[in-house]
C-alpha cells in the first residue's frame, strides 16, 4: 500500500526522526567544539563517535549556519597532511539579557562566544515608579541592544529579562518583588506588546538565578586558563547584594529551581534580630542586615551623596570604597558588622548545601575585601563541617553585569540546544 503522496507507510515519521537526529547531531559538534576547543574534523569524529563523512556534513552545515569557522591547520598531527581546525564563530549570533533592579536597569548583548556587543546600565529609581513606565524604560533599553546587533548583521538568539523577585517561569509573570512593590506583573507579556510583539523568544528569570549561572561560567572558564589554581567548582553558592539580597544554586551545572521555581529568597531567611522592616513587610530578614539599605544606614547620614537613588550605584559604592581606603572608622565598622552577618547566613547556606564555593557578587563583590575576611570567620565558627566544609569564598568579577550576562547566555544556550534556530548566514 502507498500514501496518496507517494510514499511508503511509516515515512513520515522516518523524516522526522532522520531531521530529529541531525538536529541532536548538529548539537553535540556544536557543543565539543565550544567546550574543548578547536578541533579537526577527523578528532571531532574519534572524539565524538560520529563517523567521518557525518561530521563533515555537519561542520559544513554549522559554517553554513555562521557557528562554526574554518581555524589554523592542525600542527598537533605528526605525520601526514594536516587537517584543518575549526573553531566557534558565532560573530553574527547574539543573545540579550536585560534587568529591572530596584535603582537601575541595565542590558547586554553577547556573541556566541561570549564576547561583549553592547552593555550598559542607567540609573533609575525604580521602586517610586510604575511597572508600566519601568517597562517602558526597559524595552528602550532592549531596542538600542537590538540596534547594536543589527548593525554587525547578527542574527537574535533571544532576550532574557532578569527581575528581583519571585518569577513563575512559564508564562513569565512576577509574582512578587518585594523591594520594587510590584506584585502580580505579567512582565513577558507586557515587553512583548512594547517590543511589538517579536518573533524571537522572550523569556523571564529571576535576577540570582541568572548571575549564578554567569559566575559558574565564569568560574570554569578560569580553571580552564589557568586562573588562580583552582579547580572548577561542581556546586556553587551565589549571593548578589543590592537593596535586596537574592541567591543562586549551580549543581553540576544545573540550576536548583525548587518545585515551583521559587528557590534563592535567602534574603528573607530569618536570622536578623528583630528591627528595621523588611520590604517583604516582615522583621528579622537577612537582608535587613546586609542589604545595601543596611550599610547606607550603619555607614552614612541620611543626606549623604550615597544615598542618592539617581547616581548610578558602582558610583556610591566607590565613595563607600574611598572612605574605607582612608580607614574612616564609622566606614570600616558598618563593613565588618555587614560582613560578620553576611558569615552568619552564609553558614547556615554552607551547613544546608554544601557548595564548594561560595561567590560574593553584586555590591558584595564590589566591598569584598572588607566583607570578606569577616564572613570568613563567621563562616569557620558556624559551619560544623571541618574547615568550613571545604567551601571557599571568591569575588565574583562581573559585578553588576552578572544578572544581564547570565540572561544573555541564557538566550545563546538554546542555539546549542538546537544550531537550526539560526538560519544560514546570507
């Protein structure tokens, strides 16, 4: 018997598996040579089990694609012709990540390669606005990553929000963001109507989880070139400080969720004695301790330049930064005051999970080398494994772009997934 169209029972669904495996295919070339390097074609195919003529084709088809390029020749063959290398490439694909915090937004756009197209950050008091003109602010933001990508002829993997609060991933609402005042917000929705509906993917995250996952790149990306001695860290423990404290968990790579999503609120453990209310309308907040509020109030008075919402924040942070250099006592006493209770929540992380590292990101990293020292102690008198379970404690290098990177690489990742979302290069 024959189909109406010609063909043998069955042979649909024998092309759909044959382009489902090319696909796969076409991924696992794609992700070797991103994790180790350039290769030769014949080294792809020892190391991948893939025969020779199939990853030529697909090598073919990821330069086509603009993923992958052709590199040197291949020096490390002792006898016979030398191969030629190919590398990642990606110069044309770009991924955006974009961020509400509670006093400024910001936005990247990264290659596949992970290299910077556009980054910036702008002020902005947004906790005393609306959702909707913070919304609108944002998508401006978006527009001009989006202009900087079309003008090196790139092609859009995808943008990815990052928010301070509770996200319900699937359909991209914030539930709640208590240090913003927003609650119940259907931020994929509305940047979707501002950015006039696209047909690119848009996602949303929480801003912790997003960092957390571009300090673990981060940190193996070090390892791999030598940085620091250290090996790469299979867990890891992410704590990013601004008004709000938010947190990150990376096990092998992958990021704890929680069952609903709603994992990382360390900010609202309660460890704190009762005091100043929490934007979570609660006392005794870890956050109310170690927040940025909290220093700005133990360290400064109420008119001090600091303070000021409207300057950007790595601004106020290095005039915190100038009077600790100067050794002002008031300065140096709210540091380790915030630093000793940073410890005290951290050891009950590191008692919990166990991470091999703990990063300081956010305003954290920024005053680490006065925070860290008593964080330390806390952290080796509180946690009841021998020496601190192991856990080490590092600065996170990105700083306030963590978010942003993290959602950026977010968008890329799924062309790794899947290098077909990128059409040929014209």
């Amino acid at each position: 018997m024959t189909l109406t169209d010609g063909r043998r029972p069955g042979s649909r669904g024998v092309a759909a598996d044959h382009v489902s495996l090319r696909r796969n295919n076409l991924s696992v070339v794609l992700r070797h040579v991103r994790d180790l390097g350039p290769r030769s074609r014949a080294r792809i195919a020892e190391e991948t089990g893939l025969n020779k003529a199939t990853v030529s084709s697909l090598v073919a088809e990821l330069v086509e694609r603009g993923l992958l390029r052709e590199g040197s020749a291949d020096s490390s063959r002792a006898l016979g012709r030398p191969g030629q290398l190919v590398e990642l490439d990606g110069t044309g694909v770009c991924g955006v990540g974009a961020e509400i915090n509670v006093d400024y937004l910001a936005v990247a756009a990264l290659d596949l390669a992970g290299r910077v197209v556009l980054e910036k950050r702008v002020p902005l008091d947004v906790a005393h606005l609306e959702p909707a003109t913070t919304l609108d602010r944002l998508a401006d933001l978006v527009r001009e990553a989006l202009a900087a990508m079309d003008a090196r002829g790139g092609q859009l993997a995808g943008v990815t929000l990052a928010v301070p609060g509770l996200v319900e991933g699937e359909t991209g609402e914030l539930k709640l963001a208590p240090n913003l005042g927003w609650g119940e917000v259907s931020v994929a929705q509305e940047m979707r109507t501002r950015l006039g509906d696209p047909g690119y993917p848009l996602h949303v995250d929480n801003e912790a989880n997003l960092a957390a996952l571009a300090a673990y790149a981060e940190l193996q990306h070090a390892a791999d070139a030598g940085q620091g001695g250290d090996s790469p860290p299979h867990d890891l423990v992410l704590l990013t400080g601004a008004v709000g404290v938010g947190g990150g968990m990376v096990s092998n790579g992958h990021l704890l969720r929680g069952g609903r999503g709603y994992s990382g609120e360390v900010g609202h453990m309660p460890v704190a004695p009762p005091g100043r209310t929490c934007g979570c309308g609660r006392t005794g907040c870890w956050e109310t301790v170690v927040g940025l509020t909290a220093l700005l109030h133990k360290a400064t008075d109420r008119d001090d330049p600091v303070r000021d919402p409207s300057l950007d924040v790595e601004q106020r942070l290095a005039g915190i930064t100038r009077r600790a250099e100067a050794g002002d006592t008031r300065t140096l006493s709210a540091l380790k005051d915030v630093g000793t209770w940073l410890g005290i929540g951290g050891a009950i992380l590191v008692n919990i999970l166990n991470p091999d590292v703990l990063v300081l990101g956010g305003y954290f990293a920024v005053l680490g080398p006065w925070l860290k020292e008593p964080l330390e102690k806390a952290i080796r008198d509180r946690v009841i494994a021998p020496d601190g379970g192991g856990c080490r404690v590092v600065r996170s290098e990105l700083g306030f772009a963590a978010a942003v990177r993290g959602g950026a690489q977010i968008s890329l990742d799924q062309i790794f997934v899947d290098p077909t979302r990128i059409g040929v290069a014209a």
